[in-house]
C-alpha cells in the first residue's frame, strides 16, 4: 500500500512539474513574441508566468534553453498531428496538399508561436550556430517520404531529388508565412497561399512535368 502510495505522489509531483514547465513555456512564447528575443528578459518571462525568477531556473538553464525548448516540443507537436492527419491518406497529391494546408493553418491559428519559431529563432546564435534542428529535419523527411512514394508508385516524376522538393516546398511556406507575420493587413491569406504552393508543386511533380523539363 505504501508503495503504491509513493508512486502516486511521484505521479502528481511529476504532472505537476511538467504543468509549471509548461505553463512557463507558454508565457515565454508571447514574451518573446511581443518584445523580441533579445529585448526580452527571464525576469519578464517569470512575471508574465506568476513565477519567481528562480523558478525558472528549475527548469531551464538559460533564455536560449526557453527559446529552444518552445521550438522542440512546437515541431513535435506539430510532427505528431500531421502524421496524423496524413495516415488515412493514399494519394501522394492529396498528402502534400493536407501538409500544406496543416502548415499553414497552424501558423494563423497560433501566430504568436509562429513568430518566436519564423522570426525570433533565427535571432539566437545558440540556435543558428551551436544547435542541430532534428525536429525540423523530421518534419521536412515527412515531405521526403511523401515524394519518394510517389515515385515508387509512378506518380511523381523520377528524376527529382526529394531531398531538394523538400526543402523548396518548406522555403516557400516559410517565406510566405513570415511575411504574413511581419505584414499588418497582407494582401493574401495562408489558406489560399496553401492552395497554391501545392498547386505549383504538384504540377511540377506530375510525371507529364518530366517531358517538359526535359525537351
């Protein structure tokens, strides 16, 4: 009894630490995302968390840990849903559109978020320097693997490299999405945005697209 007893307690002592990480990473998010990263301070993270400035160093070395650890558990968050998302999915067209679409729709609904990770984050020489990115790389392999089935399966045109696909079709929903940050009142919508870069990439990727490349 007292065993089992003692385990509940870590249980509840566990949840509870994850609770007030959480907690904290979330007012770190508009912090950062409304006076900047650098601007910004732990102090002001404590504060708009309820926090004593020691408390976050219970659960985080430093500002560049905070920064770093947003990104992490937002790129596995989103690795998780969109794998999701794309299981019941069979044709590779409809797989890269529902990326698309998952990517964008993600960055209007949380645009705070979206900010520290398109804008902040590039401002931190931790992260551009010192850090290596798995989570983005998993997520830019989930378009990989979308391509490279495709391929096998003779629906995509074969002599495109995934690795290259991949990362062109992020760079454009990257631009586009940090510019619609950036820009109060832009000209263009994200879902429209994402209906028309899987437009142009499905359309480059149709095996008819080979013949044209290559006259």
């Amino acid at each position: 009894m007292a065993t089992g007893a003692a385990k509940k307690a870590a249980a509840r002592t566990a949840q509870s630490r994850a609770d007030k990480r959480r907690h904290i990473l979330e007012a770190a998010v508009e912090v950062f995302a409304n006076g900047g990263f650098h601007k910004s301070r732990v102090s002001d993270v404590a504060r708009a968390a309820n926090v004593a400035d020691g408390t976050i160093y219970l659960y985080f070395k430093s500002k560049d840990e905070i920064l770093l650890s947003i990104f992490e558990e937002a790129m596995a968050e989103m690795i998780e849903v969109v794998e999701r998302k794309l299981a019941p999915l069979d044709d590779p067209f409809e797989k890269l559109r529902t990326f698309t679409s998952f990517h964008m729709d993600r960055v209007e609904r949380h645009r705070s978020v979206a900010k520290v990770l398109q804008v902040e984050l590039r401002l931190s020489h931790t992260f551009m320097r010192e850090y290596k990115p798995t989570k983005l790389k998993q997520y830019l392999d989930i378009v990989g693997r979308i391509i490279e089935d495709g391929q096998r399966r003779g629906l995509m045109r074969p002599d495109v490299n995934p690795i290259i696909v991949r990362r062109a079709l992020f760079g454009a929903l990257d631009e586009i999405a940090m510019q619609w940050i950036l820009t109060p009142g832009a000209r263009y919508g994200l879902r429209e945005s994402a209906s028309q870069i899987a437009d142009i990439f499905a359309a480059g990727l149709h095996p008819a697209a080979e013949a044209s490349a290559n006259p």
